[in-house]
C-alpha cells in the first residue's frame, strides 16, 4: 500500500504519471475521482469527498499533491490519466 504497485499483483499500476519527479498514481477511478475531488477543491474540509472514502486518505497524501501552487497542473494530469481509460460502448 503507498506505492504504484497493485498489492496483490505487485505490478505496476495503470493509472500513474510523472510529475515534477514523483509519481502520481492511482488504483481505479473511484480513488482517481477522490485525488481529483480533493485536489480541485478550494477550501478543504473535513467532510467526505467521495461518499464512503476514508478521510485517512486523504490526510496522508504528500505535500505536492496538497499544494494549491500544483492544483492546476495535477488537475491536467488527472485528466490526462482519466482519458487513458477505455470507456464502455
């Protein structure tokens, strides 16, 4: 837990990009929704994001991701990710 590796397949996961020497990743697009969620949101309170996610979460996530001066360019990766995703049809 912590890495981009699926702990149960120890692969690498999918959903992940560089970003200024780190790496942002994600297990699915639920917790890709509550990175989103939370990075775009401008006043942070302690409420849920995403119903049922655990606030723990979020509180352990690294500085550059919480910081406001990053939200615009991690948004892009965000949605630069999210269109790697095949959709139904």
């Amino acid at each position: 837990m912590g890495s981009p590796i699926d702990p149960d397949f120890q692969r690498p996961l999918w959903l992940q990009a560089s970003y200024c020497g780190n790496v942002l990743w994600a297990y699915n697009l639920r917790h890709l929704d509550l990175l989103e969620a939370y990075v775009q949101a401008k006043l942070r309170e302690r409420g849920e994001l995403v119903p049922g996610a655990p606030m723990s979460l979020v509180e352990r996530l690294p500085t550059w991701l919480k910081a406001a001066k990053n939200r615009a360019e991690i948004l892009r990766t965000i949605k630069r990710l999210r269109s790697t995703v095949p959709t139904a049809g």
